[in-house]
C-alpha cells in the first residue's frame, strides 16, 4: 500500500517554510524581480534556518537526518507559494550539496560539505544548461576530457543559478564517446580555477531573482577526483531524477498561489449583475485549477518516493515533471485571464507568476529535491 502521509519533522518543516515563505519571499517577491536578484539578508535569514545542512552527515558537521526527497518537495513547494525565484535563490547551494550527498565519494563529502554546516552562508549551484542545446544530453557540448591524472574542460553553461555568487559549481560534461548519458558526468568546479569566467545573463523573462549567469570553461584543469563520485564518476539519472522532482515541485507551489489569488476575486468581481466566479466557464476554470494543483502534488510526491525507495525514479519524475510542465503554465494563464486586463498590470503579481511559470517549465535546473 502506498502512503503520503508526513511525519511530525516533515509536517514542521513544511508549516515553518510556509510561514517563511508568507512572511518574507511573498512580500520581497516583486522588488526582487525588479532588481534581477535576491537581496543577501533574505538569503541569510533563509540560511540561518538551517535546511541546507540538514541532511548533510554528522561526520561532516551536518544534522544527520535521513535524506528525503519528499521532504525536498515539500520545502520547494511551500517556498514557491511565496516566490519561486527567491525560493530557488534561498536553496541553490542544494543544487550542489544534495547530489554530493547522494552520490559523493566520501573523500569528496569530507572535503566539500562541512563548508555548508556553519552559520556562514556558502553558495554553490549546478550548471547544466547550454545555449545550442538547452537540456538535451545527446548534444551537449562541454567536455571533460582525460589529461595525464586529471582532466581538461572546455565549453560554456547558460542559465546557471546564482552563479556569480557560487565558491563551487557542479558542471555537467560529456566524459567519454558512449552515446546519451553513459557519457555524461558530474565535475567539481571551483570558480576561482584559471580558466573559469563567469558573467551575469541578461534578457531572462522569469526567475529573474535567481540572479542567473554565464559561465565559460577555457581548458580549465581538473584533479582526477574532481568527477562526482570518484573513479570513472557516478551515474547522473538520480541527479536528474532529483531536479526534475525539485524544478516541478516549486512549480506546484506557484500554481497554488495563483489559484489561491484567483478564488477570492472571482468571489468577489462582479459582472453583469453577478460575481464572475457564479459564471460557469469561470466556476469550471476554477475547479480544474484546483483539481490540477492536486494531481501535480501527488505526482511530484509518488517520484519523491520512488526516489526515497531507493528505485530509479527516472520514469516517475519524468512523468511528474511532463504533467506539471503542461499544467502548470495553463494554470498561471488561466488565473491571469481571470483578473482581465488588470493580470497585466504590475500592480498585481500574476504576469510576474506567468513569467516565473513559464521559465519553470523549460529549464530543469532550478531546484533539486
């Protein structure tokens, strides 16, 4: 029998980011859109609260706690409530801290994870997306290649989160010629090595306060133990399993805020003699919106626990992340179409929902679970 039912920790976890995420992203949500960043006190505060470390070991100064996928769900989806951007910006270094845990060497936990276990706020993402083939594996273009003991990466990553900020990233590149993803593996990146240049993005429609980058790889030498995982490296499916998880949970968690925005007027807009949400196009709308808000959930935690089973969640995450990917945009649109002409106005934060929306459902490394 399956069963969804949360924990104590996991219920408090969950209601303390719901309340963060109502108090202090909800309210900067707009500002932060409008600077193209977060602000660091946010970051800090959201920091200080602990989440990172969590599930680091306590070997390595971390709180030891079991690693949960569905509990990374839970905190993504009551975090994008509030802001999906700043919510991705608060946890950006799990980007870099899960799949160590994950799939780490122990060298590499040792040596890595304790930076994230202070009070000190450490940044570090993940950088996956390229220019000529967004996220399609089969054409990625950077590369590690196998220099003496160590290795040579050369290439260039897109729409790397917080980036600019990061002491770390964790760079996906082709290692070997085997097709798809046999050759794809993790590296270790230090952002000060020679060769790494890092510059901000310009131009981006959502997700603006992640504070996007660019980052270009020029014969940058690696250590042989730079590869995630060690040896020949780690297979990268749980990886991808874990932001495709992530990036559609935060997606979830927007969609209930839009539909939650959208109830209360639709109650209240009168038109034609009558609140719109009494008109049946609007009530039908309005119901799918709730019904969808529900099945995305389910389907995000169902690949949750296929992962936290310790089975290849490959299929349940993609399942999820399709479903939500065509969902949760219709829904951002749907609640903008609701408000009329005034879901365009910045006054209101539903065109600022469908651009962060929209960005959700193409780029699959925002968040990790």
């Amino acid at each position: 029998m399956i069963s969804f039912a949360l924990t104590d920790e996991q219920n408090q976890v969950r209601d303390t980011l719901t309340a963060f995420a109502e108090n202090e992203l909800a309210p900067r949500a707009r500002s932060a859109d409008q600077a193209r960043g977060a602000p660091a006190e946010l970051l800090d505060t959201a920091w200080s609260l602990g989440f990172t470390g969590l599930s680091i070991p306590e070997g390595c100064g971390g709180g030891g706690a079991r690693r949960s996928h569905l509990t990374g769900a839970l905190m993504l989806e009551a975090l994008g409530y509030g802001c999906a951007g700043l919510a991705g910006a608060a946890l950006s270094s799990m980007l870099f801290v899960n799949p160590l845990i994950d799939l780490g060497s122990e060298e590499q936990k040792l040596r890595y994870l304790p930076a994230f276990c202070g009070e000190t706020r450490c940044a570090a993402s993940l950088a996956l997306h390229e220019a000529a083939s967004g996220v399609d594996l089969a054409g990625m273009a950077t590369r590690a290649e196998r220099s003496g003991t160590g290795w040579i990466m050369t290439g260039a990553k897109r729409l790397v989160p917080m980036g600019e900020g990061a002491n770390h990233l964790l760079v996906l590149a082709r290692a070997s010629h085997a097709p798809g993803l046999a050759g794809i593996r993790a590296f270790i990146v230090g952002t000060d090595a020679a060769g790494v240049t890092i510059t901000p993005e310009r131009g981006t429609i959502g997700l603006t306060a992640l504070g996007f980058a660019r980052v270009e790889f020029a014969g940058v030498r690696l250590e042989g133990d730079a590869v995630l995982g060690g040896g020949d490296g780690a297979d990268i499916r749980p990886l991808l399993a874990s932001l495709r998880i992530g990036g559609a949970a935060l997606a979830t968690g927007l969609a209930r805020a839009v539909t939650d925005f959208a109830i209360p007027y639709a109650k209240q807009r009168v038109a034609f003699g009558e609140p719109i949400a009494r008109k049946q196009s609007i009530a039908f709308m309005l119901a799918d919106m709730h019904i969808e808000c529900d099945a995305m959930r389910w389907m995000v935690w169902k690949a949750a626990a296929e992962a936290d089973a310790g089975r290849d969640a490959t299929r349940a995450s993609v399942l999820a992340r399709n479903y939500v990917n065509r969902h949760a945009f219709k829904i951002a649109d749907d609640g903008l179409q609701i408000f009329g002409g005034h879901g365009y106005i910045r006054d209101l934060p539903l065109e600022m929902w469908l651009r962060n929306m929209r960005m959700l459902t193409i780029h699959d490394a925002i968040a990790a679970a």
